[in-house]
C-alpha cells in the first residue's frame, strides 16, 4: 500500500476550505466518540447513504420523502473509525491545498460537494438494492485525487510503503495517485463479482475520481475561453 506523506508542491494561498473541512470532520468523529454503540449505529442509519432509501425514499424509516437527499451530503462528514477519518483527511491535507490554491476556496468547496455527489449516485448505481449506509468523506477526497493528476502530474509525492518499506522516498503524483485508482478500479471489480468482500464502497471512489478529472477539465478550458475573450 503507498501511503503520500506529503508533496513537495507548496500552494500560494492559504488552504481555508481544506482546513474547515478538516476541523468540521474531526469535531463530528469526536461527537460519534461520545456516543453509545446504539446511538452510533442509530447516527450512521439516519445520515449515512443508503442506496434503496436514496431511490425509494418512502421506503425510508428515518426521512420523510425528498430529506432523504440530504444524507448524500450528511454521510461525507461521518466516519467507520479513527483509521478512516485519518486516512481521508491526510490525502485531502497533502492534495486538497494544491487544487483549492488553484480553484479558488468558493468553486472548491462547490467542487468538493459535486464530487462527493456524483460518488454517492455511482455507487448506489452499481448497488441500488443496498440497505447497508455508506459513510466518509473519500468520495469528494477521490475528485481531489483526479484534478490533482489533472493539475500537477510530476509533483514529487514523499510516500512509504506499508508494510514493507517505511523509508520515505519520492515519486511523482500519476504513480502515486495512479496505482491508487488502479487499486480502486480492481477491487471495485472483484467486489461485484463476489470475489471480494470489504466494507469499501469503491464504486463511490472511483465515481469521484472520474468526476474530479472531468470537471477540472472544464475548468481549466472555461478559464482558456475567458481568457481569451471568447463568450460560452
């Protein structure tokens, strides 16, 4: 497993969104701690995203009809444990800086939600018979990923691999980010076909991705037209 420690990329604002969404999903994890086993798996019931309810909402025993459309947002700030929440907001410290320097911090967070979006809605496409709830932030963190392979393809990522080699040492973003996504790419495969089970809601990760790259992309040719004086 590659783990990025840090990038050698440094950005040329002050990361604000990426920093509240840190703050706001670590105050969340620590009310989770105060809860009762009951209550915790009561919280993820009603907030996190259940692919049947999304599509059947009166099928849901916790929302009345369109509210539950809003566990797609509610279930990005909720998180399966430490290891979870760390994981996912370390990739969103290293590479979210970068991309929100280069966005600006409104279309970020505009972009952040967009992603976690579209990743909530490919996976309940690939599921949607699901009454197991999804929750986490990797999702939106997985659009981070692909307008950051988009954005700086070369940038030296400082990564160990665990749990072999704990020595850190550098390699550029498209290995980094790319083996990543390749890794999500197969396990989402060999999810569907039973070969493999793990409480990952992949297809969310690789839904995500795919937007990240998609959107920053337009973006990026948005910015060339205006630039250019061109009218879209």
């Amino acid at each position: 497993m590659l783990l990025p420690l840090k990038d050698e990329n440094p950005s040329q604002s002050f990361p604000s969104v990426v920093v509240a969404l840190i703050i706001v999903n670590f105050l969340i994890f620590f009310y989770e701690l105060s809860l009762s086993v009951t209550g915790l798996q009561d919280l993820v019931q009603r907030f996190g995203l259940t692919p049947n309810y999304l599509l059947h909402p009166s099928a849901s025993p916790f929302h009345p009809g369109w509210l539950t459309y809003l566990t797609i947002f509610s279930s990005m700030f909720l998180h399966g444990g430490f290891e979870h929440l760390a994981g996912n907001m370390l990739f969103l410290w290293i590479f979210g800086n970068n991309v929100e320097d280069a966005e600006g911090h409104w279309h970020f967070l505009l972009f952040y939600l967009a992603a976690g979006t579209v990743a909530a809605l490919t996976q309940t496409a690939v599921f949607p018979g699901s009454e197991i709830p999804s929750i986490g932030a990797s999702g939106a963190i997985a659009g981070v990923l692909g307008a950051y392979i988009v954005l700086f393809p070369r940038a030296r990522v400082i990564t160990v691999i665990l749990p072999f080699i704990f020595l850190p040492f550098y390699l550029p973003t498209y290995i980094v980010i790319g083996l990543w996504f390749l890794l999500q790419l197969f396990s989402g495969l060999l999810s569907i076909t039973g070969s493999f089970a793990a409480p990952i809601a992949f297809f969310a990760h690789i839904g995500g991705f795919i937007t990240g790259i998609l959107l920053i992309r337009l973006l990026k040719q948005r910015r060339f037209r205006v630039k250019e004086g061109y009218r879209w």
